[in-house]
C-alpha cells in the first residue's frame, strides 16, 4: 500500500484540495449530506486550535459556558435582520419520538409526537444567549459578562466542502455584554487583535484586519471586523470575524441594566467567531503537491524519527542513540514520535509524514550509528542534510522556527505579489479573474457592491484598519472615494 | 445582596440540590424544555473533569475525532436491541428551512423543505460510527481504533433534572474496535479502571466496580461495567459505563476486517462514556447545608485569599504581603484567587466561596499584617484557625491534600455505613426504603429482577467485580445464588 499521488495545484486547485483533506486523514464525508467526520489526525490539529485560542481568549477574562443546541423558531424572528441571515436553512426539529413502523418495516415518526413549537438546531447562539443574559443582567455590577462557548452548529448549505462549508461544523462564539458602547467596540476589536496573532503567530497566516462593508456585515450587527486571508489560488478566505452588535440584541431580548446613576440602559453586545473553516486556510496557505505542509507551532507531531533496521538488535542500537535524543527535544517541549512500527518501509512512513505535513523528519540507520550522523529532512522546502548527531537538538530546535518563520514568510510574500492596486473598471473586469487582492477605489454605496459582484463575483473583503487617506474615484461609479478597499474572489 | 440559605439537606433533599446547582452558579434552566445552560463556573468544573480524563484517555493511545450529530433513521432500525433502548424519544429533524409566515406572523416551517429521510439528533454515537469504520477498516493492520468523542447528545427525557437527567447532555463516548474478543473485553475493563481511577482520586467519589445485570445492560451490548457511587440520601447513581459489545455493531454494519490468515472476521467493539451527570454525582457526594464542597485536586479555585480593607493604602499594604504568597503557591501549580474587588464586602466574599466549594479560604487583615498572622479557613470542616504567616505555603499545599483525603475518606465511610447485607425479603422491603446498598444473593434471572423493581423500585446497581464466591439463596426467590449483588434505589 503505497501513497497515490496527489492531483496537482496546477491542474486542478480544487480536486487538489478534497484529495488532500481525504488522503491526509484530516476529514472525510458522513452518510448524513453535508456533514463531514473530522478524523484523528484532522482533529489533533483542531485540539490545538482551540487550546491556542482558548488560552488567548482565558487571558482576555473570558469564560467558558453552554448553552442549548437548540432554539425555538420564535426566538429566531425576535432580531430582523439577523432571521433573514441565518435562519432560513436550517435543521428543524418537528417531533421528539420514534415508533415502530405499523407496517414492520423499521421505525417512523410517531405523529403524536409533534412539538408544540418547533425548535432549530443553533446556525449561531445570539438569541438563546441573549435570553439567558436577560436573567444574568440587572445593574452594571453584573457586567461585562464575557462568555465563550465551544460547540457545533448547523446551516444547511445547499454546496459543501470539507471543512470550508459544511452543514454541520465545530467552532467557539463569544457573546460578551458591556454596560458602554465604548468597551463594547473595544472589546470587539481586542478579539480580532486575538484573532489575527493566533492565525499569524501559530497558523503562520498572513492576515488583513479589516471591516466589513455593510454588505457582508453579519446579521444583526452594527460593524464586523474580520480577518482576511489569501489562499494559493489567489482566492480570499474570511479567517475570523468579530462583531459589534450594538445594542440590537439586548432591545429584541429586552436586556437593560440600572446603570450607576440608577438609569435603566440597554446593553451592548459583541460576538466573535472562528471554525473548523481554519482548517480549510492552513491547507489551502501551506500545502503543496506533495501533501499537508503544518507550521511547526501548530503540528501535532513535530518530528518524526524513523530508524532504518531489519533486525530487532539493529533497532536496540539505533534506539540507544535516538532515545536520549528524543527525550532531550520532548523536555525542551518539542512534540517528537519515534515511529518503530516493523509494518511498514521507511519509504511508506517517509510519505506518509509528507503527506501528514510533519514539519521535520529524521532518519537514522546503522551506518549513520558508525558514521555519527542523521537524515535531516525539512517539509517546507523537501530537503534533506546528513549532520553530525553533536548538536542535533539545537539545529532542530532552530530548524522548527526557521521552518515557521519561512512558511509564514512565504505566505506573506505571496500575497503582496498578489495584491494590486487598480484604477480602472475595464483593468478590474480582467484582473479580478486572475485571483488575488484588488485595492480599490468604492463609492461607499451598497448598490455599487452589488452591481460588482453581480458582474465580476467579487466582493469587498474588508475596508483594511490601516489603509491610508487616499482621494481618488470609485472603480465602477467614477464618484469621490477617500481610502482604498479590498475587493477578491472569495471562499 | 446576600445570599439566602439553602433548604437544608434533611428538609428536602431533592429542593437543596436543586438550589444549590443556581445558587452555586453551575447550571440553571434554559428556554428549551429539559435543556440546561452550563454557566461559567459549572462549566469550569466541567473542563477540569475533560481535561483529567482526556489526559488519561490519550496515555491509553485513545485518539479524539468528531461524527455528524445527525443521524439518519433508518441507521437506528440496524441493531434491533439498540434502537428499542435509546431511539425512541429523540430529537426528530423532518425538516431544513423555514419561510416568512404569508401571514406576516414571524416564520414558519416551509412544507417544501421536507427531508427525504429524517435525521435523529444522536442519543448515542454507535450507530453513525460504525458505518464509518466500515470504511476505515480492511485489514488486521487497521485494528485497533481508539476513537474518542467529546460532544453533546440528546435523549428526550419526560422528567429532567439538571445535571442529573436533561435532555441534552455533555458527554464523551469512546468508541474502539478490536480484532479479537480479547483484546475488546480487555479495553472494555481497562476504561473502566481509568473512569474508576480518576473520579475516585480526582473527584474524592469513592465507587464499587462491577457488571450490570442483563436487564440493566446497555441496548445492544453483551456486557456492561459501571461505576456506583453513594450519594448522600443513600440512592446510587450510575457514575460511568464501559460496554463490551460484541460484533453486534460490526454485525449490524457490516464491518470486518482480514485476519493474519487471511481470513474475513467481523471486529469486535466496545464503547465507555460519562457525562455531565458526574456534576450531580459531585454534588451529592461532597456538598452539605451551606453550599458546594469540592474537592481541591478538582477545583477550579482551590485557594480564594481575601484582603481585609478600607482605603487602597490598607490594600497596598495587605498586597505586599499577600502577592508573594500567592506567586508561589502558583509556582506549586496551586489555583489561587486574589480577590481585590471593592464592591462586595468581605462576608459577602466568604459567603459566595463557602457556597461556590472553594477548599481554603484565607482572610487578612491590617492587625494580621502587625501579627505576621493569616486565617485559614477549610470549607470541608467549616473550621477557621489564625496561623503565623511563616510557613503558610507549605501548610497550604499540605492542607489541599488533607482536604482531598478527608473527603473522600468521609464519603467512603457513609457508603460502609450505609452498605448491608440483606437476607430475607421482609427485611428487604424495609431495609430498601431506608436507602443505602444492600448487598443480597439474588437468582440470576430478569424475571425476579423485574419483580423486585416492580415491588420496591429497587435496580441490581452492579454485580461487585470484586464479590467473593459465597452460597446462599436468592432473597427474592429462594433459589440458589453464588455471589451477593448490590440492589438500591436509583436516580
């Protein structure tokens, strides 16, 4: 059983992805449409998202809580905007039992069994969450309430891929409650700082921070920055979004608070968001044709040893010399496997880690014993160095940030040679179509959006926080615009 | 705002438990009937319980993964005993969009969006998963899997409690395959210890191990093990399962796998699952009239330090005492609170960690900063004593200990107190509404099982792994017995 290669890049993008994410044990398809299993290996890499958040998110004050899978459907109608969003495709639960078929032929739904009210299964908790706070909340001494759940969710996508859309996915949302506008927009912009230096540091994704405009705003709120991503194929991946939901929620809910001056006030909300859909941008910023390319500060295995043998006695005296070497990488924190499965070739589990993304691999033999030496193989650039084994710990702790810091590196540089300035509608039309980022003039009108999208099925991904003052005129409309956004083709 | 006493444990058992679970601030009712919102610090709790366990789990070289949450009916019908014993009342999705209400009355089910086959919110995860491994496994080289899953899972319960019994619940659910009988039983045994091990340690529960009686298995496994605990009005609670299930599930999925010889063999399984019932058991072992009591190796505060002040001066003061205590402890991997805040006094402060289980509580003042003294304060004993500040941290780590031991000591002694043996069914019919184990020769048969539920509403809590052989007849029945079970009350 050896390694099929994959489709590549070149050829087709996509059939590149959905090989990958299958052949590298990440996720595959359920028997439920739409819904995907996340398997072992896939789900060690999401563990360690969620520990790198959750720290993040723990050091911010935030708490995690739990709160019900599902929502009455009156809930849903309570926030406007945010129904027409997000409830309409939705898993809805109608009865509460089964019964045996009349007929003998396995089980049906007992009709007796319907729900007075229907409930739905959570495309996001604002509603439920905000009735909870209403018991939570009565005077500004019991705020900010900063809560944070890790759960699924469900949104019934007509299309799915694994892990960039699906039915059913896992992610954390943060619902805080401020008794200020001021520490509420703040406190939405703190997340996506949060955000953006996980993704960053850990993820090694170059991130835009940015605002959405009003158009691709969530439903329901009032401003929602998010951070932006450029994937291989110069298409754009939202990575995370953080929302300042103004007070929109507390007035549906009717959550007020005795402010200090014994006034009752509405509350202010934010919620922030990010999913397994990060699975999807680390494939799609890293990998390459040969499999999974993982950041070193995200790789469950770090390196991987495999000793070269065919008799037990050589493996005693490769393992007397690997051994200390892996408990020294193991006490300075470095995640090692010695893989001394006899099942396998090397030239299996040598692909196997390559197809895995494990960031380094090293290979030892009885020669290299006499010799003093090990095979120093690197996934990021697929080369190999004999070295002397003096010293192997350090030059492998190096390695890994270096590996890091050039991944990163390499993802940054592809996306400045993939951003571009443009001035003109007829240049958009054709360079839209060749991916990547396209800094433009808008007219700040969502009917002009609308119209480009329509055309060209580009959006604006966000109005960059750091985008210079810049006069000039919008790209399809010719009116006055005075910074620069964002448009791409995006996931 | 102070708090209000508890109803009393010997007034009213079931009002105390109820209250304290909001009063603690662990968990209270959410919109959705039967379904609980976790709060904070319940979630807290929760977490420390998943991340001892999950720990304990990989050292097993279990694996974490994720399964859809739906799954589809027809897939219950496959394992006859299974879907009579959990598929009934479940959580029906019959349909997956909602639309504007024509009469303008927020939404409703749109009748199109009817799905082909209805998708059963899991009330346990076999069924889904073992149609996945069907696709996992061909080989003897594929087997063992060790999957485990933390999610939430739904049984639609008419009577809920929290923690105790609600609609949705947080659990994990191991799910292995193995290629020989063995091999699964042995698994089966081996996370029965782990569960054993970890709340009896971790959570101070002390728990008999043993097999459930036919009529109490799990629907669809050969063999049961579970955990017993005690709680304090001498019913039992079930604390953890682990199944030994056969090739039912192979069986019914068409799962096998090619042997050493080449041979088609059907893989055999097992299963093992706790959930956030453990919180009840929690309560109801350690708790008493004032509150919580948690054990420290649990807790997510163990050390609540509470500076005794006026004007921030005094603060400053206490602070610079008091800080390089607390860093240290922190140093020793001790969880400790220093709470500075102004707006509650302290009484308040005390209250609110005697009720929240917090193990020590110190307290200190400006004279205590004169003295060179602190006072110590134990939740498990209720008792204060002033000690000199020298040599407070090492009495601190010792007493976090001493807290751990006592508990669980005090909680074993009540369970041999309250354990009997029972000879004659007069007596069992009087001794059983006393509460308590009663430890009796029983026939063997589901019929007389049956008949004593029916009779006194007593259930075989287990059958000791431990019991010695020992001759007798069965209490119900006169027929010959070799071994005593332990029948009680069950919640």
């Amino acid at each position: 059983m050896a390694y099929q290669k994959l489709t590549s890049r070149s050829e087709n993008y996509s059939q590149w992805y959905n090989e990958l994410v299958v052949k590298a044990d990440l996720a595959e398809q359920s028997a439920v449409r739409g819904c995907m299993v996340i398997k072992p290996y896939g789900y060690a890499i999401w563990e360690r998202i969620q520990a790198g958040l959750d720290a993040r998110f723990k050091q911010k004050g935030v708490q995690n809580a739990y709160f019900p899978l599902l929502i009455p459907k009156s809930f849903l109608s309570r926030e406007a905007e945010h129904v027409e969003g997000f409830a309409k495709e939705c898993a809805v639960v109608t009865h509460h039992r089964l019964m045996n078929d009349p007929n003998g032929r396995g089980v049906v739904v007992d009709p007796n069994a319907r729900l007075e009210e229907e409930l739905i299964i959570r495309p996001t908790s604002e509603t439920i969450i905000w009735s909870t706070y209403k018991n939570w909340i009565s005077s500004y001494r019991d705020l900010p309430i900063l809560c944070n759940q890790w759960c699924n969710v469900m949104r019934w996508e007509m299309r799915t891929r694994l892990f960039l859309r699906t039915a059913e996915f896992l992610w954390q949302e943060g619902h805080t409650a401020h008794a200020s506008k001021e520490e509420a927009e703040d406190f939405a912009r703190q997340m996506l700082d949060v955000y953006a230096e996980f993704v960053e540091s850990v993820m090694a994704i170059p991130v835009l921070k940015g605002v959405k405009s009003p158009n691709e705003r969530f439903a329901g709120a009032l401003n929602t920055y998010c951070i932006e991503a450029m994937m291989q194929d110069g298409k754009a991946l939202q990575a995370g979004t953080s929302h300042f939901l103004g007070q929109n929620f507390a007035k549906s809910f009717d959550v007020t608070y005795l402010s200090k001056e014994n006034k009752p006030e509405y509350v202010w909300a934010t919620s922030w968001g990010v999913s397994t859909r990060l699975m999807g941008a680390l494939i799609m910023t890293h990998s390459d044709d040969n499999g999974l390319v993982l950041p070193p500060h995200l790789a469950p295995i770090q390196v991987a040893i495999v000793p070269i043998f065919k008799q037990q006695e050589q493996l005693d005296t490769i393992l007397a010399t690997i051994n200390p070497i892996a408990d020294r990488l193991q006490t300075l924190g470095i995640r090692v496997k010695v893989d001394t499965a006899d099942n396998m070739t090397p030239g299996f589990k040598f692909a196997e880690y390559e197809m895995r993304g494990v960031p380094v691999r090293l290979a030892i033999g009885a020669r290299d014993i006499e010799n003093g030496t090990i095979e120093v193989a690197r996934r990021d650039t697929l080369t190999k160095e004999t070295l002397p084994l003096e010293g192997i710990v350090e030059h492998i702790t190096a390695l890994l940030e270096e590996i890091q810091a050039n991944i990163y590196q390499k993802a940054l540089d592809f996306r400045l040679a993939n951003t571009r300035n443009c001035d003109s509608w007829d240049e958009f039309q054709v360079e839209i179509q060749k991916g990547g980022f396209l800094a433009c003039h808008w007219d700040g009108t969502p009917e002009t959006e609308e119209k480009i999208k329509e055309l060209t099925k580009a959006t604006i991904r966000c109005i960059p926080l750091d985008a210079p003052a810049e006069e000039g005129k919008c790209i399809y409309s010719g009116k006055p615009s005075h910074q620069r956004v964002i448009f791409a083709i995006a996931y």
